[in-house]
C-alpha cells in the first residue's frame, strides 16, 4: 500500500485541483456528465457574480440577470440529479434558495412599478400612490444590497464553489456513482429533456383550469426546461438547430405569457400588503380579457410544442469516447 505524506498529498490535491481547472471550454455529446456539470455549474455561477456589483448599487437590470444567472445554476444541479446528491447538496440549495428570495422581493416591485407606470403615465394620483411603492423598494434593496455584502453570501459562493469542484458526489465510490459521473452527457441530457417535456406538456394540458399557485408551478417547469436547453446550447449541431429554435421559441412564448400572469398575481399581493388604504391599487393587476389573452398565447405555445417531436438522441450530434 502507498502511503502518502502530508507533503504528497498536498501535491496530489494540488494537481487533481489543477485538472478540474482544465476544463474544456465548450460542451460535447461524448463528454462525462461530471465534467459537463462543473462546466454549466461554473459558467452560471461566474455570471451570478458578475452583477453582484450591479444589483449593491440598485440597478434593475443587473438584479434580473443575477436572478436568472441563479435560476439557470439551481437548474443545472436538479439536471444533473441524482449524480450530485451527495450530504452537501441539501446545505448548498437551501443557501441559494435563500439568495434567491433575498432577490425576489425587489424584483417583484421592480415589476409592479413599472407595470404602473407604464399602464398609467404621469398622473398626479398615481405618483401620490407609487410613493408608498417606491419607499418599500428601498427599504427591500437596503435589506437585499446589506445580504449580498454579508459573510453568509460570502460563504454561499465559496461553499457552492468547493461542492461543484470537488464535493462528496465527484469522489463516491460506488458502481452507481461511478457510472453516473462517466456517462455521456448526450444519453442524459436527451433522457432528461425528454422527460421534463413530456411532464410539462401532461400539466398543460390543464392550464386554463389551474389556480394561481399551480400556474406558477408550470411556468417553473417551463422555465426549467428552456434554461436547461439553453445551458445545453453547445450540443446541437446544424441538422438539429432548427428543432431546438423551434422548441426554445414556443417555450419562451409559454413563459413570458406566464410571467406576465404571475407578475399580475405578485402585484396583486403587494398591493394588498402595502397598505390597507391602498388595496384598490390591486385592482390595476386585475384584467380578465389581459388574463384570458395571455392564456390563449399560452396554450397555443404548448399546442405546437406537442406537435413537434420529443428529443432524441439523433438531435445531439456524436462524439468520441467520454472525456475525464
């Protein structure tokens, strides 16, 4: 048996450390599923801390793209489940679930403000009424910029940094781990795509019958697949582009429209919760012909994604032996 010493084993971390670093740049059909998850985990990751600087300092724009960057990651590992559910994962997804709900207020009134003022334009009424808004997103971006320069977010990054490099998941042993993390990405990304469109397009199938919070649990599965698509952007060669255009754009008309529904359903709420003298601002979220149009463009989208043929195989392009 070789025995390692302290100064060996230094060296032997050091240069498995070195091989994760060396990462490919792009994704490849044949490439092994844990080397393609640091790679998609790394690239959303990066981009979260990209517009940390940008959503301190209040701008909108940024606080989108962070919480995008944020949901794209969290997709990613519940794509590469179960490979990755180790005794860390639980840890590191309920410090992004709270990073993301730090985010979600703000934006939230982001959203409802500029729905009122576009919808409403400079009547003296309604800055009178956005004044209470405006005070309330303040207030949530103070709690949000102090949360973003907190040890606890300084630990959620280097935590979800050292999992996706080298947690518990990259190293088990088992038979079962073992080939999880060789498989090649294409068989799982196709098992898994396929998977989630059958179940999103099953529970659409009853959109116009949901309530609020359902609806809102099919525009999550909605944007779980476009995001998972998008990360996988580098696997679809010329003869299969077109497919994947095709379903991204029925998927994004599905989304937005079901946006829109929950940012009416969010601004309904908050607009109750300001103040109680301000409850008839809720009524501006309230539309019936809006809803019903959003529901059509909806359904229509989801219409012509069961028409197109579920993924295969065929759509990722081949490649050679997995890649280590």
């Amino acid at each position: 048996m070789v025995r390692l010493t302290r100064s060996s084993k230094a060296t032997a971390d050091t240069k498995a450390a070195a091989r994760r670093n060396a990462l490919p740049g792009r994704l490849s059909p044949g490439m092994a599923c844990d080397t393609a998850f640091r790679i998609i985990a790394r690239r959303h990751l990066a981009a979260v801390l990209a517009q940390h600087e940008g959503t301190c300092r209040g701008d909108p724009d940024a606080l989108h793209e962070i919480r995008i960057a944020l949901t794209h990651l969290r997709t990613a590992i519940r794509f590469f489940s179960p490979m990755v559910d180790d005794a860390l994962r639980p840890k590191v997804w309920a410090e992004l679930k709270w990073l993301n709900s730090q985010l979600g207020m703000v934006r939230d009134l982001d959203v409802a403000i500029e729905r009122i003022v576009a919808e409403t334009g400079g009547e003296l009424a309604v800055i009178a009424e956005l004044q209470h808004w405006d005070e309330k997103r303040a207030e949530s971006h103070r709690l949000l910029a102090r949360a973003l320069q907190s040890a606890r977010y300084r630990r959620l990054v280097e935590q979800t940094s050292s999992w996706i490099e080298g947690g518990p998941w990259s190293t088990r042993r088992s038979k079962v781990a073992i080939r999880l993390r060789r498989c090649p990405l294409a068989d799982h990304a196709t098992a898994q795509l396929a998977e989630w469109e059958k179940t999103l397009l099953r529970k659409a199938k009853k959109l116009r019958k949901l309530d609020v919070e359902k609806r809102h649990k099919l525009r999550i599965l909605n944007k779980r697949l476009t995001y998972s698509i998008e990360s996988l952007e580098d696997l679809f060669a010329d003869r299969s582009l077109a497919k994947q255009k095709s379903i991204l754009k029925q998927l994004r008309k599905a989304q937005k429209s079901l946006g829109q529904l929950n940012d009416d359903a969010r601004g309904q709420t908050l607009a109750a919760s300001l103040d109680e003298a301000l409850a008839e601002a809720g009524i501006r979220f309230l539309d019936r012909k809006r809803e019903r149009k959003l529901l059509q463009t909806a359904s229509t989208a989801y219409r012509k994604l069961n028409r197109a043929e579920p993924f295969r195989s065929s759509d990722l392009t081949p490649d050679a032996e997995p890649e280590d």
